[in-house]
C-alpha cells in the first residue's frame, strides 16, 4: 500500500514541478509515435484503399496476411527490425539501430496493418453500389475515392485511433531497436520498465499516469475531429 | 483508368513516405557524427545500481564521446561483442570472456572492479543455510529439501555463476519443481523472489539498491566461489567492420583512470552506507581470490 501512495506522491510532484527528463522523455515519446502514426497511414490507407476496391488473384491471402497483422506481437518485430539493423545484419551501414528513428521504423512496422486492416473493413462497409452509382454521375476515378473517404471516415479515423493506440502502448520493440537510451531513445514505456525494475515504482507510477494522460488527450483530438465532422453534415 | 489510379496512388505514397524518412532521419545524422558514437553492451546489475547513470555523463563531457549504453544480460553482451554489434564490454563473466578474447573478438581485455554474490532468502529460511560460509553446501541444502529457489534463467553473468554453483554441488536443478527461472533482469528476479519468498543469488549492489522493496535477507556471503568479477574489453577492430575503436579504447582508458576508480569505490556510499563496488584496475584477478 505504502509504495502506491508513494508512488502517486511522487507522481504528483514530478508533474508539477515539470521534471526535465519527464518532459523530454514525454516529448520523444510523442514525437517517435506520432511519426510511426503518421507513416503507418501514409502505408495503411492507401493500401486499405486500394485491397477493398480491387480484385485480383490471392486476395483473399494477402487480406489474411494483414488481418493477421493486426495483431503482431511488438516484440516479434522489434527482434527482426534489430536483426534488420544491428552491426551485423543487412542494414547495418545505415548506424540506425538504438536510435529513436529505429523506434520510428518499428512502430510503423506495428501499425500499419492495423491501419490498413481496419481502412479496408471501411470501405468494404459502405454500399457495394455507390461506386457504380458515383461512376454513373460521371464522377472520375479519384472523385469516387474522394467521397467513399468521405463517407467512411467514422471508421478512418477509428483506424488511425487504433494505430495510434498500436504504438503508443507498445514495449517490446522500442526497447529492443530503441535500447532504452537516457536522454535520447527512451520513451514512457521503455523508462517504466526501467524504473520498475529498479524498485523505483514512485518514478514508474507517474510516467504510467503521464502515459495515460498523453495517450487520453490524443485519442480525444482524434475522437473530437471524428464526432465533430458528422454533426456539421 | 483504374491502373492510372493506382500509379498516382503508389507514387503519392512513396512521396509521402520518402518525406517521412527525411523527416525522422536527420535527429540522428545531425546531432552526432557515427564517428563519435559508442555502443557499450553491459549487464543489467551494473545498470539498474545507478553506477553508469553516474560514469557516462563524466566520461562524454571528457571526450565529447557519446555512448549508448545496452543493459542486457551478460549472455546477450558478449553475443552482442562476438558479432561486433557492440564496441565495447562490460560484463561479469571471467570464462565466457576468456573464449571471446581466444576467438579474437575482443582485445584490451581489463580488471575494472569487483562486487560479490550473496544467497538471499526469506528471513524464515526454511532450508536453514542462514551463516553458512560455503556457497556450495548451501545450494546443497537448499536442493535437498527442495526450497523454492528462483533463477536468472537468462544466461547473465549472475545466471553463470549460479549454474557453476549447481554443478559444484552435483546438483541439476532445472525442470524441478522448486526451482522457477523468471527470464528477467536482476531488479525483477529479486522482486519475485520476495514475493514468491524464495531463495535467489543476487549480487550485492542490485540488492542494496532495491533492500527497501524487498522481504528478502542475505543469508550466505563472503565466500571467494561468490565474487564477481567486472572486466571492461574493446571489440576488434580488424575481426568486424563498423567499431569505433578510438572511442571504445577511450572508454577502456577512462573505466581504468585512478578518478574514475575513486568515483566507483565511492559509489552508493551515501546512499547504503557501504560501496556498491570495489575499483581493481591494475590487479590481477588471481590477486582477488
């Protein structure tokens, strides 16, 4: 009981007096998975997109093959992305390993079947018909992807939320491509790992309530841009 | 008109993502040159004590070096050295490194410091080895009346060390029920043991540093089978490409500098009331025995 109540003490003067490690630990942590996010839909949409108007041989494998990559396990990846890039593996020149832009490409890694799984799910939501229909209006090819995004949004932005909640929450990879590094590739979960395993649980409570918070206020942006757009229509 | 789609789509995307890249990238190229960088693959004790917490910042306002440390288990540190994916160690496991320095994968092998094991335990000590001076009878008794004792599990220095005590003892613990392998770091596997009130080797420092969070007692200790042994090495150079070989012989240099040996006797002094480590540069290992 008495390490909770320490660790919410603790919690509350790191946050109040503005630590500077909590801050930039914060700050990369938003940075790297912002980044990751952003890539991941830059991949994810446009491949989504592109699965649930077209047919082709296989589909149906390639669309396992990403529904199974919903659900990669972070550490899975972290530990081919590291022997990807470690000294000794085939991109080892780049000197990228135990940088935040490993963690970048890790996460993005993660998230972007996530994205483009549930961008996919989006489209194919919406009437098989409006296609045909918008084509009929005379509407061109880039016009009808326009106003299918447009009408699947709700269910775009979800998966943009999920993606972000995809790398915002993972461990695995950004210890094992990130290394932890103070003061430059250690974000919230990798440092409460950290401070957990130094018996440090009053540091590790505040970076968890920080985490929750960063993670709170993002999803809520998104949620605001997601629910604001149906009203004005 | 549908493939025309797709191509502006693809080349969108690869616009989109070739921006991205560029984006992310220059963190790393312009705030350090490769050249200035060091990876240093160490072991989780000396890095959850708080002691390269302490050094590394020293070390890099001296020779504007920066380094990145790695906390893995000694197992993981010296694969890491064997495959230059490091350019510099510093471990806790005298015969697993001798094979490193044989196979040439590392040179400049030296002595920096030493701590010790202790056998840690529920005050209850169900298997009755509190005071006993032999680490070896010890694990003897714990085995014969099959006390829960919880392990590394992950090939770490302390994970060695623990395995050659067993095997000193004639005993092969692994599969049985009493003995439980955590596969984590030295902090954790403490914590579980605490809870789960089993018996665990720990070196000291960790367990210093974490006394306040633990229900656990040093019940064997000061025996030369339990010390621990610190040496800091260079990867080769000429064996792998890619080492920065003047930054991890700096780093050797410093670790082995009469200031540097101060600051790590001195190390956890005010906060334990004991050193945390013992500085040796310039002895031998037999020396310590």
């Amino acid at each position: 009981m008495n390490a909770i109540l320490d660790g919410f003490k603790t919690a509350f003067v790191l946050l109040i007096s503005g630590d500077k490690e909590v801050i930039q630990i914060t700050w990369l942590t938003l940075k790297v998975c912002g980044t990751a996010t952003l890539l991941s839909v830059l991949i994810g949409l446009p491949t989504g997109i592109f699965l649930a108007l077209h047919d082709f041989p296989l589909k149906k494998i390639v669309v396992t093959i990403v529904n199974t990559g919903m659900g990669l396990p972070p550490v899975v990846v972290g530990l081919w992305v590291a022997l990807l890039l470690w000294r000794s593996g085939p991109f080892g020149f780049l000197n990228i390993i135990y940088t935040p832009t490993a963690i970048v490409i890790a996460q993005a890694v993660i998230a972007s079947p996530i994205v483009t799984g549930l961008s996919m799910a989006a489209i194919q939501q919406l009437d098989p018909n409006l296609p045909i229909q918008l084509k009929a209006l005379g509407a061109s090819n880039l016009q009808t992807v326009c106003i299918l995004l447009k009408e699947a949004r709700l269910s775009l932005l979800a998966a943009v939320i999920a993606g972000f909640g995809g790398v915002i929450s993972e461990v695995g990879a950004a210890l094992m491509v990130g290394g932890n590094i103070k003061g430059y590739s250690r974000v919230l979960t990798t440092a409460i790992r950290l401070h957990v395993s130094r018996g440090e649980f009053g540091y590790a409570i505040a970076l968890s309530i920080i985490l929750m918070l960063l993670s709170f206020t993002i999803t809520y942006i998104l949620t605001r841009v997601q629910q604001r757009r149906t009203i004005i229509d | 008109m549908k493939k025309l789609l797709c191509v502006v789509l693809m080349l969108l995307l690869g616009v989109f993502v070739f921006a991205g890249c560029s984006q992310s990238s220059p963190q790393v190229d312009t705030d350090e040159p490769v050249d200035r960088e060091i990876i240093l693959a160490t072991t989780t004790s000396t890095y959850d004590s708080g002691l390269l917490d302490k050094l590394i910042p020293i070390f890099e306002g001296k020779t504007g070096y920066r380094v990145k440390p790695i906390a893995v288990g000694t197992g993981k540190a010296l694969a890491m050295g064997n495959k230059g994916d490091a350019d510099v160690l510093l471990v806790h496991a005298p015969e697993a490194e001798m094979e490193l320095v044989k196979k040439g994968s590392v040179i400049n092998r030296q002595l920096v410091m030493h701590n010790d094991f202790v056998i840690t335990g529920p005050s209850k000590d169900p298997a009755g080895i509190g005071g006993m001076s032999e680490a070896v009878k010890a694990f003897k008794k714990i085995a014969a009346s099959k006390s829960l004792f919880i392990s590394r599990g992950d090939d770490s220095g302390t994970h060695k060390k623990e395995k050659k005590i067993w095997s000193a003892a004639g005993v092969s613990p692994q599969g049985e029920k009493w003995y439980q392998e955590t596969g984590t770091g030295m902090g954790q596997t403490l914590k579980i043991a605490s809870e789960k009130q089993g018996y665990v080797l720990t070196d000291r420092a960790t367990y210093l540093a974490l006394k306040n969070n633990l229900d656990l007692e040093i019940l064997v200790q000061n025996h030369p089978m339990l010390l621990n042994i610190y040496h800091v090495m260079q990867v080769n150079p000429e064996k792998f490409e890619n080492i920065n070989a003047d930054g991890a012989k700096a780093f050797v240099d410093f670790m082995l500098d009469a200031e540097t040996q101060k600051i790590i006797g001195e190390f956890g002094k005010d906060k334990y009331g004991e050193p945390l480590f013992f500085p040796d540069a310039g002895k031998k290992e037999e020396d310590l025995k």
